[in-house]
C-alpha cells in the first residue's frame, strides 16, 4: 500500500560494514528489520522495501525510541 507524504515515517537506519564486505543495514526502532547488499545504493533500496514489510506486520506504536549512537574508547 503506498503513503502520501502526509502518512511518511521516518527511521534510522544503523549502517555497518561486515568482514566480507557487505553492507549490514538494520533499523532500532523496528525488531528484526535488517538487510544487507555489496554497495550503499543497493542497501538504501533493500532498507526501504524491510521497512514496509517491517510495518505491515507489526504494530511500533509501543515499540523503543531511538535516542542515537555513542562511541566511547575504552
């Protein structure tokens, strides 16, 4: 089902680089919804489509904030 720009959500997408190479994308808001591709173009299509099917199958009214990443050296 498409969403006109009023029912647009946004989300943060947590990208990371695994050992083989590939891009590792997962959203914290929404449990389980990652997805991966061999470049940044290709996991930003992935993402979106996760995104969608994420939504369609689970209710994130009560689902956790993200409040942001933090690095820290120890």
């Amino acid at each position: 089902m498409a969403r006109s720009k009023s029912q647009l959500r946004e989300f943060n997408v947590v990208i990371e680089r695994d050992g083989d190479g590939w891009y590792v994308g997962s959203v914290p808001e929404l449990a389980g919804c990652h997805t991966q591709a061999k470049s940044l173009d290709a996991l930003m299509l992935r993402i979106r489509e996760v995104i969608s099917l994420c939504l369609e199958v689970q209710d994130v009214k009560g689902s956790p904030q993200f409040i942001g990443v933090q690095r820290i050296a120890v």
